[in-house]
C-alpha cells in the first residue's frame, strides 16, 4: 500500500479506502461482526489506514463496530464518517445539513465510534436548503472544538462545493479536503464538472461504487445465477434500476471481462485499475461482504493495463460532452477566442 495527501492538506492516507458500509447485517445484507474484524485487519495487514463509514451506515452498527476494531490503535487510522442522512422519520430536523443535525450527529457517532475525534467528517449529502454559510461555520466550530480534524462533502453539485471552498478560504475557514462522489465506468457524467472542479481547487476525489453494485464484476451478465440473485441488484425490486441503459451497461461490463481475462485477473480489479490509470490521486473506496471480496479488490494494485486495453475501456464507456464542453470543443471557438494561434500559446 501507498500512501497520499488529502486534498490540499498534510494528512496522509492509503491509496485505497475501506468503506463500512456493509459493516453489520441491520439491513439484512451486511457482513457480521466476526466477517467485518476479518477484512478490517486484512485492510490494516495490507497498509491501509483510510476506513470510511457514516452515522446511518446498518443504522449505526457500522460505527460501532469500528469503535470496537480500533481500540488500542485509534490514532493510526484515518477514520471518516457522516451526517446528513437519518434513520429518525418525522423529526423534520433529524436529518440534513442545519447545525442541528450535524451537532447532534457528530457526538451520536463520537459516541458509537468510542473516540473523542473524527479525522474527516463527511457532509453526507447537500440538502439543499441549508445556506453554505450555516454549514461552513458548523464544521469551523467542530475543527476549533477538536472533534473534527478535517473536512469533507458527498454527493453535491460542483457550483455549491466551489462557492463553499471559495467562501472558506475568503473568511479564513476550514475549507471541504476530499470529494466523494459515484464515479466508475459506468458512471462518468462526473466528468462533465465535478472532476475538473475538484482538479481545479485540489480537492482529492473518493469514488463510492466504484464496480457500480457489482456490474462491472460481471455478476449481472447472467441473472439465473445464484451470485447475481443474491447481488443488490437480484431483487426484483432492483432490477428496475438495472434495467435503465441496460444494453449500455452489459456491453461496458462484458468489455471489463474480456480485458480481465486477457490480463489474467478478476473483472472487479480491472474497474479498479481502471480509476487509478484514469488519474492516480483518487482514491477508490471499496466496500465489500466477504473476506475474499476484499482480498480480490486489494489485489487490483497490482494490475497494469496497457494503452490499447485503456483505450478500449474508454471507448465503450465513453459520454458525449454537454454545454458549456459541448461548445469549447467547436472548431470556430478557438480560431476567434484565440485569433487563430491556439495551437502556438502555452499552457
């Protein structure tokens, strides 16, 4: 394992996240206590330091869960965790970004981690209706506290992360390190703004899903197995979701397993190393259910894949650029922007 700088900070983590998610089995497809301890110490065996969960996570078993794992070493893990989202329905406070939920949630999850910090403290999801400046000066005051270490944010729009690092740095605040964000080959429309966004004000960028539930494993290729009936994606509730650019996405994961079987390796690790050749500052989280799982995943440092295999990946996962990128790649745009010599200014 190697390591990388957070975003624009010092604080140094493993180039591959363990996510806990599937950390307890309150949702009724999670990993029990004794299959979570088993990857949690092969994750640390391997090097890894960087373990992400949120408050809601198996309804806070995951949090606990870790609490348990990490007594007697807390400080040499890189521990990351959420609020935003609530199990508590009818509460119109119990959830979102409003200093109340994320004041409440923040001691909620000190307390189930059994650790009086928070290394990175994710805003989970943007709510949109918290103002920015309510949020920002929520995570000033738990930095100042010492409760919180480093920040970050999930799942929101590039203009909204932008205006907050741009406010924070303005008015001397704690500004948001990390990125995380679904991205894979199957999900690439964060292409159009996010990455650029986040290569722009140095943000590191976490991939969630990065084998998007399992597709790019090659586990829905064929339905009537008892892999893929078992998957997020057997149920028949959820095959609704699989069904939208199915064709898109069979083609997509059917290229995945014919690049892996030429290299000689699992599909799972060849959408891994897809990411880190894609750009080598992100850092994918993995979350699995089985010690294999995750031993297969980790294995994914190790794969090459060569510029044809890369260009093919590419290819048939490939998205078609919107406004305003759309319009930058038409021929007049740089003949008049730049009076015809774009091809002779440096960059």
């Amino acid at each position: 394992m190697r390591y990388k700088l957070l975003g624009k900070s010092g604080l140094r983590v493993s180039e591959i996240c363990l996510g806990a998610m599937t950390f307890g089995e309150d949702w009724g497809w999670g990993a029990s206590g004794k299959e979570s301890r088993a990857m949690y110490d092969v994750f640390r065996e391997a090097g890894g330091n960087f373990i992400d969960t949120a408050n809601i996570y198996t309804n806070g078993s995951s949090e606990a869960l870790l609490g348990d794992f990490m007594y007697g070493h807390r400080d040499s893990i890189v521990l990351a965790t959420k609020f935003s989202n609530s199990i508590v329905m009818g509460d119109p406070n119990a959830g979102g970004n409003n200093r109340k939920a994320m004041m409440r949630e923040v001691e909620a999850s000190l307390k189930r981690l059994k650790t009086d910090y928070i290394d990175l403290y994710w805003q989970h999801i943007w709510d949109q209706l918290t103002p920015v400046e309510e949020v920002l000066r929520g995570f000033e005051d738990l930095v100042k506290s010492g409760k919180v270490l480093y920040i970050g944010i999930s799942d929101a729009p590039a203009w909204y992360v932008a205006r907050a690092n741009t406010l924070a740095e303005l008015r001397g605040w704690t500004q948001f390190v990390g990125l995380q964000i679904e991205y894979s080959l199957i999900e690439r429309t964060p292409e159009h703004e996010l990455l650029p966004m986040a290569r722009e004000l140095g943000i590191t960028v976490t991939p969630w899903s990065p084998l998007a539930g399992g597709i790019l494993a090659g586990k829905y290729l064929d339905m009537e197995t008892d892999e893929a009936k078992a998957g997020r994606y057997g149920s028949e509730q959820m095959q609704g979701a699989l069904a939208a650019e199915r064709d898109r996405k069979t083609r997509i994961a059917q290229e995945v397993v014919r690049v892996a079987a030429e290299i000689g390796v699992s599909a799972s690790q060849v959408a891994l190393a897809w990411i880190r050749h894609r750009d080598p500052t992100m850092i994918p989280i993995i979350g699995t259910r089985k010690l294999s799982q995750l031993n297969d995943n980790l294995a994914s440092l190790d794969v090459r894949l060569s510029p044809d295999q890369m260009l093919r990946l590419n290819e048939i996962s490939r998205i078609e650029p919107i406004f305003p990128g759309s319009f930058f790649q038409k021929e007049f745009v740089p003949k008049y922007v730049y009076g015809d010599l774009r091809d002779k200014i440096d960059v």
